[in-house]
C-alpha cells in the first residue's frame, strides 16, 4: 500500500555518506570536522537547553546579527536555515522560475533537489580537467556551483565568478561556499558589487557543528527577503535554539575555529605530500578533504580494502570520477593511521 503522491513516484532519495558508530572506526568519509565544538559553543548550548519550553526566534536576530558582523554586511542580508542542505532546498523550490542548471560532477543533493522539484535544467559537464567553465552555462536559469567544488576539491578564483555575474545581471548565481573557510576563494567580500549572487554556506565542515545542522545564505537584501517568504511560509522555527546560541558562540570563538582549521589545513598538506609519494595523483585541494586517484590500483579496491581495515572514506560510483577516492582530513593521528593502512594495501598489490 502506497500514499504517495505519484509525481513522487521516480524519485531517487539522496545516498549520505555512511554514519557508523562502531568503535575504532576511523570516519573520514563526510568531510566532518574531527575536532569537537568549543567550550564557549558547548557552553551555550547547556544554557539554551534549559529553555526548550519556549520557541526558537523566528527571526534569529542575534545569530542573523553576529553574522552580519562576522561578514560586514547589513542584517537584511543574511538568512539562516536548518543545515545549508535546507538553504538549497528553499533555493530549488523558490528562486528557480526557469530552472536551475549546475556541474555534471559535485555535491549529490543538487540532482535530487531538482528532481524532487521536477524542474527544467540540469548538468552541465567540467571540463576533462574536472574543472569548472562558467561560459559553458545557459544564459538562462538559475546558476548554481560549490565553489571549492566537491569532490574534486578545486576552486576557481572569485574575480571571475565576480565577472561573470556581471555578464548574467538577469540570472541568480548561486556559490556554495560549504568549503570555503579552508580556500583563499570566498566571494563573500565582493557580495555588494552584484546584486545576483547568492552565497550558500554551513557550519557543518569548517566550524564543528554538523550535528547541530546550521547554514545560512549571504546575498542582496530583496533575493534573502524572498527567502524569508519561503521559509515564513514553511516553518518559520526552522532552527533550534540551541543550534542559533551555538552558532553565535562559534562566531564569538573565532580564535579556536581558526586554529582547527589550520590544523586540518596542515594535515591536508601532509596527507596530500603522503599519497603523492605512494602514487597517487592529488587535485590541488582548498577543502577539507582531498581527491585522488592512484597511478595503478583501482579506487573502489583500496575503498573496500580500507573499509576491512576500520576506516571510512568516499567512493563514487559515477562514470567519470570512478578511479578516485575522497578522503575527508581527520586529526593528524587518523591521518597517520590512514597513510600507513594505503601503504599497506599499495606493498600487498606490488608482491
Ligand atoms: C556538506 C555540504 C553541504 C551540506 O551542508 P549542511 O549544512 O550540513 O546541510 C552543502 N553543500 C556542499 C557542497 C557540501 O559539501
């Protein structure tokens, strides 16, 4: 017996990346941040969770404010949501009149958004590089790319995505900065000098909070009101209580924010130097996870070898990027451990 509506019928649910919990599993497969929340974030937390009886802001003034601070730029400019998989998704519903177009190769849930909301559009391959062009996008619709892009790491430079939106003054371009803190790349600053850029950004990689499901948009003040309307449509009480005071907290701690992500940054370099000394072919990575692919061992096999082995990471079973493998920065000792597990299945397929 089936109630669904039957539009709904196709509909192919968005995979997540595998959330064990045994112990001793080294979890590099999500691209979460392997260091806790601060005390100040755990803090605020406590005290909010004292007052569940009452409803969250609708308005997040305060996280909304802090933001804006945080990015210099005005209130009406931000607009916060219940993990930037729900930003997207407020997007594809409502800011897509003549459809939304995106890379044939990056984060899965853009398909599905689209399909979920059956609209016109669709993928627009990379290059043979695996890079993005810009001109290679339909001068209509909406635009929208993680910019760095996942899986394959890259980021292109925000003059030209900056160039490019003045070309397309009639089209939204939509940059998901997921990975952004760990770049050079934020298109952020130049946000004031366009008025169709939106950016989409989260608390999940960069700022400990994955569990607490945080993310919000940047953009003009008219594009993030007609998000507003959406989501005052929906439910305005989107966010938890606990989730806003920590994201305010994590702001108000910037110091330890920046020294994780240093950390994760140092580790991404030593992995990267790691894996090319054991054959693999590295993409310059600005995330917090790298892509690679080795000289001569299949990736699903080193995937499946690892796995045996207790450690998680990233396979995709699609047509292009069938012989790489994503491996999310852990700290520095699941790194270590990781490195000498790959050499290990590397040494077993030379004998
Ligand atoms: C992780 C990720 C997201 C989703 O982030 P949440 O805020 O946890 O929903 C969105 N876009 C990209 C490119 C991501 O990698």
């Amino acid at each position: 017996m089936s109630f669904l509506n039957s539009k709904y019928n196709n509909l192919v649910p968005y995979k997540p990346g595998e959330q064990l919990k045994a112990n001793n599993l080294i979890k590099l497969n999500t691209n979460e941040n392997p260091y806790p929340p601060s005390k100040m974030v755990i803090e605020a937390i406590q005290v909010e969770s004292g007052k569940l009886n009452r409803y969250s802001d609708p308005d997040c003034t305060e996280l909304t404010n802090a933001l804006a601070k945080h990015y210099n730029l005005q209130s009406n400019q931000v607009f916060i949501g219940n993990g930037s998989d729900e930003v997207l998704s407020f997007i594809f519903q409502g800011l897509t009149e003549d459809g939304i177009y995106y890379p044939d190769i990056t984060y899965g849930f853009y398909k599905v958004y689209q399909d979920f909301y059956q609209l016109k559009g669709g993928e627009v391959p990379l290059n043979q590089d695996l890079k993005l062009v810009l001109n290679d996008y339909p001068i209509e619709g909406t635009i929208l790319f993680a910019n760095p892009n996942a899986p394959t790491a890259y980021a292109i430079d925000p003059k030209e995505i900056l160039s490019f939106a003045k070309e397309r003054k009639n089209q939204l371009i939509v940059v998901d900065e997921a990975y952004a803190d760990f770049s050079t790349s934020s298109i952020v600053p130049f946000l004031n000098e366009v008025d169709n850029i939106l950016v989409v950004a989260t608390y999940s990689k960069s700022r400990q909070l994955a569990g607490g499901r945080l993310g919000y948009a940047l953009g003009n003040s008219s594009v993030i009101a007609d998000l507003q309307k959406l989501r005052f449509s929906v439910n305005p009480y989107n966010v938890n209580s606990m989730s806003l005071a920590a994201g305010v907290a994590s702001l108000a701690d910037q110091a330890y924010v920046d020294k994780t992500i240093e950390k994760i940054i140092f580790s991404r370099e030593w992995t990267k130097d790691k894996l090319r000394s054991l054959g693999f072919i590295v993409t310059e990575s600005q995330t917090n996870f790298v892509f690679a692919e080795h000289e001569s061992i299949a990736a699903e096999h080193i995937f499946l070898e690892l796995r045996k082995k207790n450690i998680l990471i990233r396979w995709f079973n699609q047509e292009r990027i069938k012989n790489f493998i994503r491996i999310s920065i852990g700290s520095q000792d699941e790194m270590i451990s990781l490195i000498s597990a790959i050499e290990e299945i590397v040494l077993d397929k030379e004998e």
